[in-house]
C-alpha cells in the first residue's frame, strides 16, 4: 500500500485548506485511515480517522467541529477538510492505514497504523 498525501500549505489564521491521501496497491486492508500531524519538536499526535466498513469518524478534540474527514472510495482518497484554521495547527500532517478494524483507543496510537504516507506542511499565520 502507498500513501500520497497533498494539500498543505500556507494559510492566515481563520482559513480552510483541504488535504487529500490517495491510497493505491492492496488498499482493501486499509480498514481505518487516519490523520496525525506533528509540530516542530513535538510527538506524533492523532488528528482524525475513518472506519471504511462503518464510515465512523472520529476527532481529536482540539479539532472537533472544525476538521472533517472524508473518504471518495471511488478515487480511493481520503480528505481532511480543515477549517477554521489556528496558528496551533502549524504541523506536518500525515495519513495512515491501519489494516485491522481498531477500537476508538487504538486509533490514536500511531503503533497500530502500517502504513504511512510521506507528510504535507500546513502552516497557519496569526
């Protein structure tokens, strides 16, 4: 499985930007797709993920009610909608694939995800 993320960028404090990660090879064990993101001298945090068989979505806190994750399985794409953007979310953002269905815990742990896409910068300006 490989995992293309695109989208970053830079962006003022208040705006939207939209990240993509588009999944090819045996992406039928993808069985959650997740988004972390990590800050300059910061651990890997979890953001956002989807559960493919139920369409479940889950958030980070510090992200409810202003990102959205989304999935188009026809281009087999998975979005991170990014809205109301803070200087707080200035971090490198990567998608992941996990291959066994996780409980809500699991999915914030990056141990249970196998596959990882190479990262996209967002920076957000005051």
């Amino acid at each position: 499985v490989q995992l293309q993320a695109s989208g970053g960028g830079l962006v003022q404090a208040g705006g939207s930007l939209r990240l993509s990660c588009a999944a090819s090879g045996r992406i039928f064990n993808n069985r959650v797709m997740g988004w972390f993101r990590q800050a300059p001298g910061k651990e890997r945090e979890f953001v956002a993920a989807l559960r493919r068989d139920s369409g479940n979505t889950f958030y980070a806190d510090s992200v409810k009610g202003r990102f959205t994750i989304s999935r188009d399985n026809a281009k087999n794409t998975v979005y991170l909608q990014m809205n109301s953007l803070k200087p707080e979310d200035t971090a490198v953002y990567y998608c992941a694939a996990a291959t066994k269905n996780l409980i809500k815990s699991s999915m914030l742990a990056t141990r249970y995800y196998t596959y990882w896409g190479q990262g996209t910068l967002v920076t957000v300006s005051s």
